[in-house]
C-alpha cells in the first residue's frame, strides 16, 4: 500500500516526475523558526465551506516522524487538511504530496511567535489526529477534534472538545461545549467536583466557549 502520493491540490501545483521526492533529502540550510507553546489556532486559518487547509499560506513545522522523508523537517514547508487529516509537504512550494496521519505520530506548526500541536491520543482514540489545548502528562488534558459534514453548500465544520483525565482514573469525556450536567456526571466521584463546582459559581456571567473550558482545565490542575 502506498502511503505518500501525489495529488492536485487546491493550490496551483506543478506536476513533477516521482524523483522530486529525492531533492526534499537534500542538505539545505535551516530556517530560523519561533517557538512558542501558543496552542490557539491561527487567525488565518481558512476552512470554509469548500477549502478545509487550515492556512492560507505554507508553514513550517516539527513532526515527530520515522518516514525518513519527513527527517529533514527544517528544509520542508507544511500545510494540513482537516478534512482528510492529511499532512501536505513541499520543498520549493509548487509540487506537494500528501502525507497519511499514519506516518507521524504528531506536528507542531510554527506560525510568527506562535506554535501548536496536534497529535495522536491513544486514551481517546487510535486514528485521528487531536489539537493539543492543554496537555498535562500528571493532571487533566484538553484535546479537539475538527469534525466535517458533508452539505449542499460544500461542508460544514464542528469542533467536539476532550478532557482525559489523570491517573487512575484515565477516563474521557468527550463534550460539544462546556455543559455543566455532562461534567458533573463525568465528576460525581472524583475529588475535584468541589472544585468544579466553584469554578462554575465564579464564573458565571462568562461566556462558556473554549476560553471558558481550557481555563476550567488549567484551574482543575492547580
């Protein structure tokens, strides 16, 4: 089975014969990158109902990788669809190739100031590939998973939200958004539900988006 494959994207491409993959192996001068451990996603993030890339530009990016292709990541440009969850790589930003999430095991992009990761999560699934919101190997994680629905318009994007919980417990709770009746079930024996609790009665006037719900994360870790 093939993993890697050249496709006609939706950004302009030359087609070039197979041994371009070659030139992405080849010593080259490494490009100066800000890192910076900012997990909100671009503000030029461009899904739309008929373009699923997350950027309207290439990027760079770390990938954690044993496809020897993906080694050199510092010479390469990336791109990622959300629909496909596929990684898109080039070397002189006219001829791509498609990179199946079954190669890597996760990439941090690099944009400006600004990086965030999405990664494999075995405690929630072992196929898709999850944006990292808080990751927090001794207390409570945040993951979010871009979902796609086909429509007549083109697609239509949903975000479902994931907090695994620490040793022992180890469970997950998946939500569309922070409701308070999911949590206090998923909380009922845990010994932070005082602490859920009041985070809810100090915070009520706030707005309960993903703000709300990775601050919630960050206060149950403290």
């Amino acid at each position: 089975m093939r993993k890697l494959s050249y496709i006609l994207s939706q950004r302009p491409v030359v087609r070039k014969a197979l041994f371009i993959i070659a030139s992405f192996l080849l010593p080259a001068v490494a490009f100066a990158q800000d890192i910076l451990p900012v997990n909100d996603l671009p503000v030029v993030s461009v899904s739309s109902a008929t373009n699923t890339l997350l950027f309207n530009t290439w990027v760079r990016a770390t990938v954690e990788s044993h496809n020897p292709l993906l080694q050199n990541d510092s010479i390469l440009w990336f791109d990622f669809d959300k629909l496909s969850q596929r990684l898109l790589v080039t070397a002189d930003k006219e001829t791509e190739i498609f990179v199946d999430r079954r190669d890597f095991q996760s990439v941090t992009f690099h944009f400006g100031i600004s990086a965030f990761t999405l990664t494999h999560v075995p405690e929630i699934n072992d196929k898709d590939l999850f944006f990292v919101v808080i990751r927090d190997d001794r207390g409570y994680s945040l993951y979010k998973l871009y979902r796609w629905e086909a429509s007549r318009q083109g697609y239509r994007e949903s975000v479902d939200y994931f907090i695994v919980f620490p040793f022992p417990d180890r469970q997950v709770l998946q939500l569309r958004s922070p409701d308070k009746r999911q949590l206090d079930r998923a909380f009922q024996l845990s010994g932070d539900k005082r602490k859920l609790d009041r985070y809810f009665d100090m915070h009520k006037p706030d707005v309960q988006d993903e703000h709300f719900l990775k601050n919630l994360v960050d206060y149950l870790n403290e």
